[in-house]
C-alpha cells in the first residue's frame, strides 16, 4: 500500500509524507525522509 502511495503521477506529481515511508512512519524521520527521497524524483524526471 505505500508503494502506491509514493508512487509519483505521470512523473508530474509527487508525494512525500509519514503516510509514504516504508519503515519509520510513526516517527520525524519517516517523512523527512520521504521528501528527500520525492525531490530525487523530481530532480531526475527535470533531467
């Protein structure tokens, strides 16, 4: 379910959050590092 949830739309839409973290989603580093990981997307879908 949280593949599904991270997945980016059309490489246009990203998402980040506690509800996209595979492992620490009760915690402050789940959704840190789910927004690092959302702006690796959007930075490789702009090159």
């Amino acid at each position: 379910m949280k593949n599904q949830l991270r997945a980016s739309v059309d490489d246009c839409l990203f998402f980040a959050g506690e509800a996209t973290s595979p492992d620490a989603f009760t915690t402050a580093r789940g959704p840190y590092q789910s927004g690092i990981s959302a702006e690796d997307q959007v930075l490789a879908s702009l090159s």
